[in-house]
C-alpha cells in the first residue's frame, strides 16, 4: 500500500457577531456554512475505490449558535432601585443562554452484502426512485425517508447509490440559566444557579435505521433513537436536565 491516500477538502464561511450594551446585556451569535468532502473506507476494491470521495460523514453545512447575557438593571450600581427594598428584591438577576440550531449529518442506504461476497467492501442499495423524499416521519412506522426509493441488491454488484447522500434530522437546542447574586459582606458574594439543559424538552433523533432489507420488512427508517446534544446528556439522556448550584467569591 501506498501512503498518504487520497485527500480530504473543507470549504467554510464563518461568520460572528457581538454587541454589548452599556450595563446590561451583551448579544453573541455566529453562523457557519460550509462542505467537507473526504475519502471514507467503504471500498477497498481498486475498481470502485472511487465511489469513496463523497461528503464526509461528520458534514454539517449549516450551524448557527446565539448567546445572550442580560442583567437586571436594578441593585447597587445599576440604573434603578439602586437602594431599599426594590434592589434587595430585584437586584442581581442574570439571565443567559444558548440557542443552537444546525444540519444533520449525511447516512446512506445499505443492502445486505450476501449476493456481494467481497469483505471490506460495502454493497449499497439500488435506488429505484431518481429523487428520495425525506418525509420527516418521528416514531415507529413513521419513515423519515421514502423507504420504497431504494430496492435490496441480489446480484453479484456494489449498488448504484452512492454514500452519504441523504441527510439526518437536524438540531434546535436552547439551554438557559437564571443567577441570583448576593453581596453577604464587602468581600463574601453568594451566588444561586439554576440551570436547564434542552429547556425546550426537544428531543434530538440520531440518523434512521439504513439496512434495505429491514426497511422494506418491518417498516424502518423511522426516526427511533436519540444521539443526545449538550455535555451533560448521553443517546439515553437527552430529555431536559435542570441542575441547581451555589457560588461562593471572596
């Protein structure tokens, strides 16, 4: 074998804006729309090892994410109800947050390889339909896709689709947080967090169920399991996650 092998290409605009307002508040958001294009492994045969240029499996053309920091404007310093009651009760608020919304990543339609008998190669499904509606279908026999675009490969071939040319159910994503800050001294600040991780409860589908055989049998191709999205969450925990701490400077 000879390396290096082949080349992988990324092509991006990326985009950012920020914008802090005087004593309250500051704005974030950042856009970025790009193509990445690579060789997977999915053929080893040097007949096809051409097929292998395709969109690389992590591809996400498009990804915005905004982000927000807002101060009460009241309290010791702010601009009103400075002193008394009215800054004991409605001074130190901070509310903050991410919004997140971005692509899926591209999957492809496999067949079974039995007919193939070639290891180290992949047998892709014949498309049988020139364009493959995605449906957007969530839970069982809902399909995503058109299932019946693509047909099982029986004969001794690779298939004529190619790979990674379908794309998965994209992301919206929005956590927040909501502090409260005391001054207990001039040199103690206690501060409470209560936090919430997807506080929209939005659920994050992973791509669909891809084997042609089963989605001609038993209905698949639905949208069935989770991927999980923030830091805190996993495929089996991506329902809304609230969490509460406690901060102490001095």
């Amino acid at each position: 074998m000879r390396r290096p092998l082949a080349t992988n290409h990324y092509d991006s605009l990326q985009t950012t804006l920020t914008r802090r307002f005087s004593g309250c508040c500051q704005l974030m958001a950042s856009y970025t729309f790009s193509k990445s294009i690579s060789y997977s492994t999915s053929w080893a045969s040097p007949a096809v090892f051409h097929r292998n240029r395709a969109l690389s499996a992590y591809d996400i053309p498009h990804n915005f994410q905004a982000g927000w920091v807002v101060e009460a404007p009241f309290g010791r310093g702010k601009r009103w109800a400075r002193e008394g009651i009215g800054s004991a009760l409605l001074g130190g608020w901070q509310l903050n947050g991410i919004f997140s919304r971005n692509s899926g990543t591209p999957f492809h339609v496999t067949s079974s390889g039995t007919s193939l008998n070639a290891p180290g190669n992949l047998q892709t499904a014949d498309q049988v339909k020139p364009e493959v509606k995605i449906l957007g279908g969530t839970g069982r026999d809902q399909p995503y896709f058109d299932p019946l675009a693509f047909r099982p490969v029986t004969a001794v071939r690779y298939g004529n689709s190619g790979i990674f040319n379908l794309r998965g159910p994209g992301v919206v994503n929005v956590d927040l947080g909501l502090f409260r800050e005391f001054r207990a001294t001039e040199k103690f600040r206690v501060q409470f967090r209560a936090e919430a991780f997807n506080a929209t409860n939005t659920p994050h589908f992973a791509n669909p169920g891809t084997n042609v055989s089963n989605l001609l049998l038993n209905g698949d191709g639905s949208l069935n399991s989770l991927r999980g999205y923030s830091d805190i969450t996993s495929a089996r925990q991506d329902e809304r996650q609230v969490r509460f701490g406690m901060r102490v400077s001095f």
